[in-house]
C-alpha cells in the first residue's frame, strides 16, 4: 500500500520485501551451534520488550526449551525496574544473567545481577536459573548444556551479543 501511495513500482516493492532479511539486533538469527541450537540476539533490555520477545520465540518455537541469556543494561534501569524484570522471564525455561553492562555509569552496590537473579527466582520458582560473571563461562556452559532441542536468545543494550558471535558455527 505505501509502495503504491509512493509510486513505487509494485514488483520492486516485493522483491524488496522478499530480500528483507529483518532489522539488526531484533530477533537476530545469528546460527546454530556446534550442537545444531538455535541462536537469536535481540537488544530488549526493558521488561515489555523481553516479555515480547520471549513469547514470540515461544510462538515460533513451541517445542523447543528456551534458554535466556540476559545483560541487565545499567545499575540504575535495573534498580528501578526490578520488579518489572524478575516477572518478565516467565515464558524461557532457563535464564542466564550477566553481570550488569554499566555503559556511562558507575557501580552500584545496592544492585547486581545477582540481586535480579533473587528477584526472579521469588517470582518463579520452577525456573531454572544462573548467574555467570564472566562471558567466556556462559560461552562453555551453553557449549556443554545445549543441543538441538534449544533456542538460546541473547539479550540485553550492551555486549552481549558478542556471546551469540562466538558460539555459533556460521552456517546460517
């Protein structure tokens, strides 16, 4: 309909459409892993958009467990909105916390991952979940805990991406 309003030839249009691989960092297929789980990164790092994001991967893959790697994005978001967090990992099956990426602030004793990792777990008992400090340990957990039945997500504003990068075979 916009092509049309805009005067855009309507088989441009399509083939463009076609070739639209998605935006970056938004459900981002990124591979497989050596033991054939999915991997997805998606910048979410407000609850809403987390919570979307875990019930549209659940959408697509309803057979499949769901482990969440999560990068809280800064002391003060997290403290404000813990609450909100730890109720918004309902739908993953696993969760995995990183410690908070600060980007331009400074730490915060009164909160951590760690902290999170208490809240969500009030909240949902049944779930299994972890705190890893250090990227290159998620990296190895996920190596030995995934397989083909998994879609890991990596998540969060800051570097965690770079977890998705290094765990996948490239043969998207």
């Amino acid at each position: 309909a916009v092509a049309g309003v805009l005067g855009i030839d309507l088989q441009k249009a399509i083939l463009s459409l076609n070739n639209f691989s998605g935006t970056w960092r938004r459900f981002e297929y990124k591979g497989k892993t050596k033991n054939k789980a999915l991997v997805y990164d998606d910048y979410a790092h407000n609850p809403q958009k987390i919570q979307a994001l875990l019930l549209g991967t659940r959408e697509k893959h309803p057979k499949k467990r769901i482990i969440a790697v999560f990068q809280p994005h800064l002391y003060s978001r997290t403290k404000t909105l813990l609450k909100p967090l730890s109720e918004s990992f309902a739908v993953a099956d696993l969760v995995i916390l990183a410690p908070i990426f600060p980007a331009r602030e400074a730490p915060d004793p009164k909160i951590s991952s760690e902290i999170l990792l208490r809240a969500i777990r009030k909240n949902h008992k049944d779930k299994i979940l972890r705190h890893i400090a250090r990227f290159e340990d998620i990296i190895d957990f996920l190596n030995k805990e995934s397989d083909k039945n998994d879609v890991i997500l990596t998540i969060g504003a800051g570097d965690i991406y770079k977890i998705a990068e290094k765990i996948v075979k490239n043969d998207k």
